[in-house]
C-alpha cells in the first residue's frame, strides 16, 4: 500500500468513527513550497457541507485524531487545509522497503484482470515508421505501466495479411523480380501498389533465400499458373516485412505476446461464424447484392459494407471477428491503440462491441495524433506508396533508442508531437533524455566515490542511521518516492504514459537541485554521509524501475 492510499484509508476511519460519515471526498496534495510540510489534506471543506459546520474546526478535530498516530511527526492547519509531516523514523522505514523489497513498486490495483492492449499492428507491406515508433513506444509503455499496477497484460499486434492490399504488394514485388530478371523491360507497378525502393531489395533477396526461384517461375509464366505466381510473391513479401518490423521493434526494447494474423480469422471461419450471429439479430442487410452491418442504431453515422457484392469481405467484416475473437479468449479489458488517421474507426468499433452483446466499458480506443519529424527546422514527409519513408530503424540510428522512446511518450496522446531530431541528440540539460538519465549517472558516480573512499552503507545497521534530522530537499525526495506507486496507479488510470514521464522529470529536477546544493559524502560527517547514501541508495532503485517502465537504458556513465 502506498503513502498516499495509506493516508486516505487513515482518514476514511477516522471520519466514520468520529462522524458516521462513510462517504466524502479526501484530496491529498503536495502543499506549495513555502510550506513546510509533506502533504496537504482539504477533506474538511467536504466535511462541512455535509456536518453544516466550520471547516478550520472540522480539520482541528481531525487533527487531534491524526496525532495520535506514529506515523506523523506534526500537523498544521492552514485555513481549513490539513498539513501533514510525517515521522522521519517512518520515511527511514519506507527507505529501507523500497531498497528491500522489489515489489514495492508494484500496486494489486489491477487485481489480476486480463488485458489485451494491441498496438503498432502496421500492414506487413513496408517498414515501420516514425508515426508506427509513437504506437510502438506509447503502447509498450503503457502495458508496463499496468503490469506494475497489477494488471495481467497480453500485448499483441494484429498483423493485417488478408485483402486487396497485401495482394497488391505481393504484385509489386512480382513486378520488380520481372524488372530485376529481365522478365519484363520496366516493372508494371499497380495504380495502387507499392513503388518504394525495399520492394527492389526484397525481390534481390528471394533468390539468395530460395535456389532455382526463377526457374520455378518461368515455369508457371509458360503454364500460365498465375496464381501460384501472386500467392508466392505476396506470401515471401509478407514474412520478409513482418521479419524485418519484428528485428526493428526488438532493437526498440518491444516485444509482443502475440502476433495475431487476420487471415486465421477467414481460415477459421470466424468471420463467417461472427456474421451469422449479426444477421440472427437481424442488423445485417443486403443492398444492392452486397452485405451491410447497420451500425447507425448503435451511434454511427452511415451503414458499413462487411461483404462486397463481388463476394469479396471488406476490412470491417475482419475488424467484427477480431474483437469477438478478443472478447471469446476472456479479456476484461480490450485497449486499441490507433494511428491519426483511425478517428472514423472509433463509432464503428464502439458498434460492434454493442451488437455483440458486450460491456462497451471494457473497451479503451487511444488515437496517437500525428508525428511531425523535425530536422534543421523543416518537417519530413512521409508515403509508404510512393516510398518516402522516415524508417524507425532510421531514427533509431539517428537519436538512439532511449531518446526515441522517450520523446514518443513524453506528449499526451491527442497531442501533435514534433520530433526535434538535433534536441534529442544533444548532450545537454535543454535534451529531457539526457538530464534524466545524467541523474542516473551522477547518483552511480556517488557511489563509486564511496567506494574509493571504502564508505559502504550496507556495512552499517539500518537501524543506526541517523534520520534524525532531515534537510526540506532530502524530504522532497523522500516523500516523492513514496508516491510513485500512486503515480504508476494514476498513469495506468489514465491511459496517460506522458503523466508518468512528467513525474520522473520532476523527481529528477528535485535530485539535481539537492545535488548542486548538498554534499553526500562528507570526511568529517558521517552520520550525514550515511543516510545521504541510503537515500540515494533508495533514489537509484527507484529511477532503474522508473527507467525499466519507459524502455529507456539506465546509464551509469555519462
């Protein structure tokens, strides 16, 4: 249990013991600065409301309570608001659980509910790119910060290998193995296909990957077996992009649970399956040969064709199976994390989880606005058809891993995020990557210097450490500590990764200003010098596991 879940509960008991009252509302704040203390409670202005009495004398008797407990070393009241210090025998105790005990981090909030969060799920007709690295960076994040508030999390990434797209892809190769061959003079890309130069390189490596490819394919030209020509083409370009995207998020720190291919769900006559189930409740019509899902009666704004009249499944028909399917495997809570271009999806989505009969509060649909890459001032554009990529393996190579990833999350998710690629490579305190991990590293070099100086904190008797008297900047980075599992709870709570990283950048700014200010180590002081390395000892767990959440490296050297 966290400090401020600890508090909470403590005044909860207190206001039904002493005024019957069970439900009111308690915020629990960080006082302003000038104030001395470590938290400010206004749970008396509620109070009075319901008591028909004066605030300041509600907080006054709940202050008399709240002294009874050992915990706390002291309380004001401040116009009504209650301020609390706590015991500094009680902070040396949470210091001694967050250096001990490697859960401390983590919350039951989640009580074990299964998750599904699918995120990234690019079409396998390219490589990844900047926009797909926010998804990337934002959902893996986001599934780490619901693992720690105790969530059973299945990441998974749907791949997109069924229809007309991954059709023309396959075509555009076909075309470019013709070119590269001789086969033909000029390949004959499709109005639609694809143009980008990797479409070379993956018709170069098919016959380094395959002997005697086209002889085989000369062959089925003269028996005019074409389609076993596409089928071929488009399933070796597949597994080549999914390769490549798997070996480009692996060097991005994501790895997913599950990859999930659409074309199992035709295989599988899921789709059919979900479709029946549909026109039972009678919300499938046909019009003009063809089959529409009424999703009007469920809030969007026009019918969705689910079969063409060709006979052939629109995207939408595999979308109803998917999420029947997620639902089917027994998540309790599905999250889809979607690119800028997907605000349309949301009704539909919403649609069909009403239809199937499903709790539609058990759906979360995220929508990652647009990244502006940014070099030298001017944006980047981007076109996966006409080949003008930013890759992510690119910006990998660029800014590194850690500062991509940070710079993803570090923006609310409806926010536009431009991407300053000469910020995020500089070594200075303006690049937020770079002063936090140089937080990391400055703290690892107080150790180090404790080591020259033979200064082991874990030679001395927790117990003998001095806490006795405790410097304002010391409490700040104590009592912050303390309540990073509510900012973890608060960050899953919100879908919101940027909450989580705001809090590691504050909790840094306080570090750094401590550490220009404070010697930790000190020749003649060692009572001082002992409890300054069991806090920094406590800060240095507590960053590694604020670090491990984000996916960014914590760098002893700098």
């Amino acid at each position: 249990m966290y400090i401020i879940q600890l508090l909470n509960d403590l005044i909860k008991s207190i206001i039904k013991d002493k005024y019957g009252v069970e439900n009111c509302e308690i915020t629990i704040t960080k006082p302003p600065e000038d104030i001395n203390f470590d938290y400010a409670i206004n749970v008396a202005f509620g109070l009075s409301k319901i008591l028909k009495k004066n605030p300041v004398l509600i907080a006054n008797e709940l202050a008399d309570e709240l002294k009874k407990e050992n915990k706390i070393k002291e309380i004001n009241i401040e116009k009504g608001y209650i301020n609390i210090l706590l015991d500094n025998e009680f902070l040396k105790y949470e210091i001694f659980k967050i250096i001990n005990d490697k859960t401390y981090f983590k919350t039951n909030t989640g009580q074990n509910k299964k998750v599904n969060i699918e995120f990234v799920s690019a079409n396998p007709v390219g490589p990844l790119n900047v926009v797909n690295g926010r998804a990337a960076a934002f959902g893996d994040t986001l599934a780490n910060l619901l693992k720690y508030s105790g969530f059973d999390v299945h990441k998974e990434y749907y791949v997109n290998d069924f229809g007309r797209q991954v059709k023309l892809f396959g075509k555009s190769i076909e075309e470019r193995y013709y070119e590269l061959h001789k086969l033909k003079e000029k390949a004959e890309i499709p109005e639609d296909g694809y143009k980008g130069e990797y479409l070379i390189n993956i018709a170069k490596q098919i016959d380094l990957d395959r002997e005697n490819t086209l002889e085989e394919v000369k062959n089925a030209l003269e028996l005019k077996q074409l389609h076993d020509i596409e089928d071929f083409f488009k399933t070796y370009g597949i597994n080549y992009v999914l390769n490549w995207q798997k070996t480009t998020l692996e060097n991005f720190g994501v790895q997913f649970d599950e990859w999930f291919s659409e074309k199992s769900l035709y295989e599988n006559n899921e789709v059919e399956n979900v479709l029946n189930i549909l026109k039972e409740k009678n919300l499938i019509i046909e019009e003009d040969g063809a089959l529409w899902f009424d999703t009007t009666i469920f809030g969007d704004d026009k019918k969705r064709v689910v079969k063409k009249a060709d006979g052939e499944f629109t995207y939408f028909a595999g979308d109803i199976a998917y999420m029947n399917n997620k639902f089917k495997r027994g998540f309790d809570i599905i999250i889809n994390i979607l690119g800028p271009d997907h605000h349309g999806y949301i009704k539909r989505l919403e649609a069909i989880v009403k239809a199937l009969g499903y709790n539609e509060n058990c759906v979360k649909i995220i929508i990652l606005q647009q990244v502006n890459l940014l070099q030298k001032g001017e944006k980047l554009k981007m076109s996966k058809r006409e080949g003008r990529l930013v890759l992510l393996d690119e910006l990998i190579d660029t800014v590194g891993k850690d500062a991509a990833r940070y710079y993803f999350v570090m923006r609310n998710p409806n926010s536009h995020l431009d991407f300053d690629i000469e910020l995020a490579r500089e070594q200075s305190d303006k690049n937020p990557v770079y002063y936090i991990q140089y937080a990391y590293a400055r703290i690892c070099n107080i150790f180090n210097f404790a080591t020259e100086k033979h200064i082991f904190v874990e030679d001395y008797d927790f117990q003998e450490i001095d806490f006795s008297k405790l410097e304002k900047e010391e409490r700040r980075i104590i009592t912050f500590l303390l309540d990073l599992p509510a900012y973890i709870d608060e960050a899953a709570k919100k879908f919101s990764p940027s909450f989580f990283v705001q809090k590691i950048y504050e909790l840094v700014t306080i570090f750094h200003f401590f550490y220009n200010k404070y010697r930790v180590i000190s020749n003649d002081d060692k009572i001082t010098t002992l409890k300054r390395l069991l806090i920094m000892k406590a800060l240095r767990i507590s960053l590694y596991n604020c670090f491990k959440i984000i996916g960014i490296t914590p760098k002893e050297n700098m």
